[in-house]
C-alpha cells in the first residue's frame, strides 16, 4: 500500500510512536480485555508492538510489505510473531485468535472489495465471542492533505457497522472522535 515520504518519516517516528500508544490505541481499546492472543492486522513499522504486549501475552502481527515485515522482525521479532501476508488473504488458521486489532491502516487498503475481505478475515481468525477492534481516521481536508500520493480510501464511519455486520460481526459499536473514529465488533459465540 503506498505511503508518500512524509508519511513514511511520521509512521516510524518515535514521536507517532508514543502518539499512537497514548492516545490511538488506548482510546481504541479502552475498557476493552484482549485475551491472551492478540493479533494485529498491518502493524507497519511497529508503533503499536509496546502498547499491545502490555495487554496480552502474545502477539503476531500480519504485514503486507515485505520491507516492513524485515524491520519488524529485526526490531520486534523476539517479542512477536510477524507473518508476511495480506490481510484480506491471511496465512492464517481459523479461529486463532481472542482479538484481531488495527489501527489508522484501514484506509490504505485500496478497495472496498479488498476492505470487507479483511473484514471477513478478522471474522474468520477470531475465535467465537472474540472482538476485532481498532480505529481509523476521518476523511477530512487535513487528512487527504496528509495521504497525498498515498493509497487512500478512508471508510466512512456510517457505512462501517454494515460493513462489519455483512461478513457476521455482531455487537458492533462505532464511536467518533475529532480525527477518527473507533470500531468494536464481536464474533458471537462463547469461547471454550
């Protein structure tokens, strides 16, 4: 997925980094348990890895850029498992997992079609009662600004709890925030 200069140098910066600890993720997630498998769907250059080890036992990542699949595993392959993959195709088993994240990534999947596949690929590798949650920004002047030269296809927040619900989600909750908006939505079913 194309990221322009700019948004290369910001998403592996130690300032966005703390930024997406602080107040992505941690906005994302609030209130929210993740179990004891925790998988995250384009982790990018890693700025979530801390945050998300602070919550669970255990974390892989799925990563489409064959680049940033070696930086993660140079920087954090000791910490996570790091699969090269797309996650609308994950190389992974079904029911996998007790909570499939992502985060400010949604947008640089280049279609809808692509878009609702990774959907349907979070349903399938979470485990029943399992919640796929995460956020992404808000398509705005100042974000488009920002994505110029990028892939960019922001999800508008109306359309997403459909969206999440077509490929089985339920429980969906979507709240808005100034520059982006958060999703939660579980697989229903009980974990044994």
């Amino acid at each position: 997925m194309a990221m322009n200069y700019f948004h290369r140098i910001l998403c592996r910066s130690a300032m966005w980094e703390r930024t997406s600890a602080t107040k992505i993720v941690s906005w994302a997630l609030s209130g929210l348990e993740l179990g004891s498998s925790v998988l995250e769907i384009g982790p990018g250059y890693g700025a979530n890895v801390r945050a998300l080890l602070g919550r669970t036992s255990a974390l892989t990542g799925v990563e489409i850029d064959t680049a940033l699949v070696e930086r993660l595993r140079d920087r954090h392959g000791d910490l996570m498992t790091v699969v090269e993959g797309d996650g609308a195709e994950m190389p992974l088993p079904d029911l996998e997992f007790d909570t499939v994240v992502c985060f400010t990534m949604l947008h640089h999947v280049p279609t809808v079609r692509q878009q609702d596949a990774l959907f349907a690929e979070a349903f399938r590798v979470v485990r029943p009662g399992g919640v796929f949650a995460g956020s992404d920004g808000l398509d705005t002047r100042v974000f488009r600004l920002m994505h110029l030269g990028d892939t960019c296809l922001p999800i508008p927040p109306e359309e997403a709890a459909e969206r999440l619900a077509r490929v089985g989600f339920a429980d969906i909750e979507i709240d808005t925030g100034a520059a982006s908006f958060r999703f939660r939505a579980k697989r229903p079913g009980t974990h044994r």
